[in-house]
C-alpha cells in the first residue's frame, strides 16, 4: 500500500518543513520492511479556490476512486497511536493500494463534498495550526511503521 499524505497549502521551508521532512524520510526507510510500498508528501495550492466548497473539490479531485480516504478534522475519533497502526496494517493487508491522508483548507471541509466512506481522525479536541497537523501526521505514519517493525520508538 502506498500512503500519501496530502495537504492544502505550501510549506517551503523552516522549522515545521524540517520536522516533516525527517519524520517522513524515518518513515520511507521503515516502509518497504514493513508492507507498504512507499510514502509521498503531495502539497497543494490553495490560492486559487476561493470557496470552502472549491478547497475541498480541489484537495479531493485528483485522488483516484478506490483508494482509502482518512481527513484530519476536529470532529473526527482520536484514535491511539497503536490503533492508527492497526488501521494502517488492515489496510494493507486488505489489498488497499493506496491511502490518502488529507488534510483541509483554514476553514475545515466543506461537508457536503467529503466523499461517502471517508474516515475522519482528529488529534484532539484543540484547533492546531496546519503547519502542526501535517508535522503530527507525518510522526505518526513514522510511529505506526515503527510499531510494524517492531522498532523501540513506541512505547505503550
């Protein structure tokens, strides 16, 4: 399975993209050893979507019809690390090719546009900036591979 973690915005550079990038370089390295084909970052340009509706159709266009959509949104479950391990792995094991984890525009989804069966996860109850929701997504891809491997970094 591929995972791909898609985001509205750019991040071009500072301390958030060297997170990211290290975080998901870690993950790249774990991914093959542990079932999953690769791992991709997609970043997309918001400027020219000038309505929530747009930004959601714009982040949702391009992903193919049968992957696995998860979205990032306040109102989504607040699932363990462990379990967003499991999930990963029964993805993978169900014959998913590809997973997208999308994360939406300032204003959230547009819930009218959000595709039928798409899972919605949150990192708690707080609003974090997207700049932080892309940096703990791509940690906790790195965790979940990790805990596939077998590797110490997580610790229960």
């Amino acid at each position: 399975m591929k995972i791909i973690l898609r985001a509205g915005g750019i991040i071009r550079s500072g301390p958030e993209r060297a997170l990211i990038n290290d975080y998901l370089k870690r993950a790249q390295g774990l991914a093959k050893g542990t079932g999953f084909l690769s791992l991709e970052e997609q970043q997309v340009d918001m400027r020219s979507a000038k309505s929530r509706a747009a930004q959601t159709r714009l982040l949702f266009d391009a992903i193919p019809s049968g992957a696995k959509l998860v979205i990032f949104d306040e109102r989504g479950k607040n699932p363990t690390s462990r379990k967003i391990a499991q999930s990963l792995g029964g993805w993978r094991d169900d014959g998913i090719s590809q997973l997208y984890l999308v994360i939406g525009p300032a204003e959230g989804f547009e819930p009218s546009e959000i595709p039928a069966g798409t899972v919605r996860w949150a990192f708690g109850a707080q609003t974090w900036p997207h700049k932080m929701v892309r940096l703990m997504a791509a940690e906790q891809i790195y965790r979940a591979l990790s805990i596939h491997a077998g590797a110490p970094y997580h610790r229960d």
